[in-house]
C-alpha cells in the first residue's frame, strides 16, 4: 500500500495541509489539499481540530516546518569537514555567539563550501517550540517526522532541477512574514527573516487610499489599480527589496556567494501582489520565476482538485510532503528531539552507561580540555575579526593592523590638526592653501573623490567629462606657484555613466 505523507505548512495567517501517496517506485500523487484561515478558526489549535475533521487526513506521516522567525541563525568555520566531528564541536564554537543557554536549543546545520574549513550555516530552534508543535500534532498523525524550516524545503526540492542555476535566490512571501533562502552550487547558503508580508502591502494600501484594511485587500486582489495604490505599492516593496539587496551583498563581500543569484523564483500568497514581480525584475535586473512543483516533479492530480490548486499558496505544503525523510538538504529538529529523548532510559540503562562513562571518564578528561581550550580560541579570533571590522569601518583605507588603538589615536591626533587648517603639509604650505588652490584650477564640473597627502607628495583622483579636461587640468597645476611637478596617473571611464576617472600626482615646491 503507497504511504501517506502530509505536508503541513503553518503560516502566521493559514495552515496549508497537503495529501500525498509514495509508491513504491517513487512517483507521487496528491490526495487532497486544504487551506484553514487561523483568524477566521480563532486561532492554529483552533485551526488544526478545523483541518483534522476530515478522515482523510489523520493518522498520516507528517512533515512540518517552524517559522524562519522563531530561529537563530549563525555563521561559523572549523577546521574539519566530518559530520562527527562537526556535531561533537559545533555546541563549543557557537556557545561565545549566542546568549540562549545551549541546553534550551537544539541545534542543526548545513555545510555551505570551504575547502581547508568547513563554512557552516547553523541554525538554533527553541526545544520549547519544537516540543510544542509535535504536541499539537501529536493526536492528529501517526509520527511527526520532519520539522524542517519555511522555505527550506521547496528550495531544495527546486535545486533538484538538472538546469537550476549555480546560484538563485527564493523569495517567499508570505500573510505576515517573509523568507528568503540564498542557494549556490547545490546548497543551502543562507537564510533571513522580514517581518513583511502580504498584510503589510494592504496596509500601506489601506493608508494610502484612505480605506479599511477590507476594502484595500478587495482593491488588490484586483489587476486595474488605481495610480495612488501602485504608487503605494511600489514605496512599500521597495524597503524589502533594499534590505534583500544589502543581504545579497554582504553574502557578496563576505564571499559566501561567488556572484549574484541569476534567477529569483517568487512564491508564497504574499507573492501575488500586482506589479510586484516586474518591479523585483527591474530592481535587481534578473530574471523572476514562479514555482509550480506539481509540473516540474510531475505530480499525479486529478482534475478537480487541479482547478483550485494555487502554486503560489501550496507549493511550500507540497514541498514539504514530497521532502526526503532523510536529512538531505535540510534541517530536522525532531531527529534532534528524538536522540535528545533517547538518552532517558529506565534506571538500569543508565547505571550501565554510567559504568562505561566510568571507565572513560580519564580520556573524555582530557578530550574536555582541548575543546575548552578549542572555544577560547574561537572566542579569541572572534573578538579579533570584531576590533578589525570595527577599525576598517572607522578607518576603511588601513592595509595592516598591528596595535589598534594606537593606530587610532594617531588618526585622530592627524585628523585634529587637519580639520584646524594648522597641519602643515611641506614647509610654508598649510592643507588649507593647498585645497584652495585645487578648487580654484578644478572646473566646475570636475568631481574630487579622493586626496591622499605624504609629505610633499600630493595625490588625487576624481572625474571630469573628457579626457582634454585632464590635460587641460594638468597644465593648469603645472602653472601653479605651489606646484613643482605634475603627473597624470591612471586614467578611464567609470564603469557606469561617460564620465572619465583620472588621478593626479603632484609635489610641491
């Protein structure tokens, strides 16, 4: 007989609950589908014993997901690629980074490259919450197998695609939340919550309009928006997609991500906004994509269930019930649960896993000591790469840190002198003299972006319109009473615009 998997997403506004039969050659075929509105239930308890009055439903293998929200995420390197390993270690290098006691979380990850280390994507789930929903789950399925988390299982299933791109990124927009997965090479890479959804756009409708929040959704959900509304929209999509953009490009710098995502695949009911998929396209000049799993995995439906089916609202419920119940891709905190409640047995086992522990206790002494000693050294690098982000965020032109401090009070002793015009440059030249000359042989036009002084060496670059503007500007500083030699450096046009990058070396008489 072909199992019964149940793939149930729980929203911050609805539970979607998806049916659906394996066999035993691996296709699938979906049984049923239904969507409870929580609000309307009265609340998600409400709203399960709601989902649960129909037969077909109960007593499936269950495979759930918690609130990318409701997580922890942390990014962390060691010095080894062992699954072994990383589990025994992986408590010791995230406990300097987080503030929850270890023993109120558990803990998973997924590697995300590295060649001599093994960068790591952790994620912290509160036991509390993963104790919560198998409880609620608890009367209603057979076994809650899986609790994976939003997102996460429909970008691995995408990824299974032979001509998914190298890197792609998942944007789910939910009633209430937002979700986005990074994926490179095959991987999970990186996760983030916003707390905008599809609630968000119809309040800002609502405000803009002047309406009820009932009337700003009627508005929505229709294709002929009024100017204000799209005006509306558009200001309002575009603080995700600043805060998705500054992601991007801190994963970029970071080098995480080798190159920007080439395709961005839009899901959740949020997703349907009107004129939000041409605005992602035109911010950030890639293509954007729809998920339809039922097409791509070539899922058996029949046809009447095909005709309310929505994608965009069910793919996520899909994904879950067709995710492999080994770990794969993904997370599975209730794996977690059940090795951390398979360390209780009665009194006797224990007293025999005592008697062992007893026999090891000298060894495990000194496998503590290392580690002890492991985490110092984590926690020390960890501090390290703070001071050097914070001294590169105040002083971003340093090449070398030696003595931070030190190398701070003699920015600020230089930078004192000259803010007050007294910082004398070469003998009988103030800053001040110095910068009035520039400005007076610079045309109007001309746009200094930076100026470097070294003794009587002076160097600037900026941009001007043409190349003749360099030259014409290089004999005017070769006119100068200041001036004793001038030479053009590099020169080129800027990489957007038609403008022209040039640099100046000077050194004064």
């Amino acid at each position: 007989m072909p199992e019964r998997i149940l793939g149930l997403d729980i929203g911050g506004g609805s539970v979607k609950a998806v049916l659906l039969s394996r066999g035993f050659r691996g296709g699938y075929r979906v049984l049923g589908f239904l969507r409870i509105d929580i609000a309307a239930a009265g609340d998600l308890t409400k709203a399960l014993s709601q989902l649960f009055t129909d037969q077909a439903f109960r007593d499936a293998l269950c495979v759930t997901a918690l609130p990318t929200g409701a997580l922890s995420f942390r990014e962390i390197r060691l010095p080894f690629h062992d699954d072994r390993k990383i589990r025994k270690t992986i408590a010791f290098a995230l406990e300097p980074l987080v503030q929850t006691p270890l023993n109120k979380v558990f803990i998973d990850y997924t590697q995300t490259g590295g060649k001599s280390q093994a960068e790591i994507f952790a994620a912290l789930a509160p036991r509390s919450l993963v104790s919560e929903r198998s409880a609620l789950l608890a009367g209603y399925v057979r076994e809650t197998a899986v609790i994976d988390i939003d997102a996460v299982p429909l970008a691995a299933r995408l990824m299974d695609d032979p001509v998914f791109p190298e890197s792609a990124l998942l944007i789910d927009i939910g009633a209430h939340d937002t979700t986005i997965v990074f994926t490179a090479k095959g991987r999970i890479l990186h996760l983030r919550h916003f707390a905008f959804g599809g609630k968000t756009f119809t309040q800002a409708m609502a405000e803009s309009l002047k309406v009820d929040a009932a009337e700003a959704e009627r508005i929505k959900q229709n294709e002929a928006l009024p100017g204000a509304a799209v005006s509306a929209l558009r200001e309002c999509s575009a603080h995700l997609l600043t805060e998705i953009r500054n992601t991007q490009s801190y994963l970029l710098w970071q080098g995480r991500l080798v190159q920007a995502p080439s395709r961005i695949i839009l899901t959740g009911g949020g997703s349907k906004t009107p004129a939000l998929e041409e605005q992602i396209e035109e911010f950030f000049a890639v293509s954007v994509e729809r998920t339809d799993l039922v097409a791509m995995l070539g899922i058996q439906m029949e046809e009447t269930l095909r005709r309310s089916w929505d994608p965009a609202l069910m793919d996520q419920a899909l994904a879950l019930a067709a995710r492999p119940i080994s770990k794969g891709r993904g997370f599975n905190f209730r794996q977690l649960a059940f090795e951390a409640l398979g360390g209780y047995g009665d009194f006797r086992d224990r007293l025999k896993k005592g008697a062992v522990a007893a026999l090891v206790i000298l060894g495990l002494a000194g496998i503590e000591i290392g580690l002890d000693d492991y985490s110092a050294r984590l926690h020390l690098a960890a501090l390290k790469r703070d001071i050097g982000r914070e001294y590169k965020r105040i002083d971003p032109d340093v090449q070398r840190i030696i003595d931070p401090v030190a190398q701070l009070k003699g920015k600020i002793a230089e930078a004192r002198k000259l803010s007050a015009g007294t910082g004398e440059v070469a003998p009988g030249a103030l800053l001040l003299d110095i910068l009035k000359e520039i400005s007076g042989f610079a045309p109007a036009d001309c746009l200094l972006t930076s100026l470097g002084l070294d003794g009587n060496a002076i160097g600037f670059k900026g941009e001007v319109q043409n190349f003749d503007d360099v030259e014409t500007l290089k004999k005017a500083f070769a006119n100068s009473k200041t001036f004793k030699t001038v030479v053009i450096g590099s020169t080129g046009m800027v990489k957007q615009g038609s403008a022209v990058e040039f640099e100046l070396k000077m050194t004064l008489k």
